[in-house]
C-alpha cells in the first residue's frame, strides 16, 4: 500500500488547551523559522492562502478584536 504525501509540510493538527483542535505550521523555510496556527478547516482555501503566506514569508493578519465591537471596526 502506497501512503500518500502530506500536501501541506509542517503542518500538525493540535488540541488547545479548551479542547479545539487547531492546524499549526513550525518549519524553517530559507533559515527563517515559521511558526504560526493556520485558519479554517485543513484545506480549504482560506487555509491553503494562510499556509501559502506563511512560506512566503508575509504574516497572517490576526484580528484581537471581536466582530461587533468598535474595535473591531477600527481594525478593519
């Protein structure tokens, strides 16, 4: 039987300490480390864009407000 090749290298999928399960990528692209938890389910292409980024080496927008609030406004 023939396994097949992880499309998403570095890639791991880990339960946060409230039980979520989250998709971390660590790996070391050109001696630059990437360590960053990826959105959306495993290959959608929200997550395929946020793990593309990540190898390029652009940073993944992360929001710190909630939706709804006034914050939230701002930052968008």
């Amino acid at each position: 039987m023939l396994r097949r090749r992880n499309p998403f290298p570095g890639v791991a999928t880990v339960e946060d300490r409230h039980g979520k399960l989250r998709h971390r990528l660590r790996r070391s692209v050109k001696g630059r480390k990437v360590d960053v938890y990826l959105p959306g389910p495993y290959g959608s292409p929200e997550f395929r864009q946020a793990y593309e980024e990540a190898i390029e080496g652009a940073r993944i927008a992360s929001r710190r407000a909630q939706a709804g609030t006034v914050a939230y406004l701002i930052e968008t």
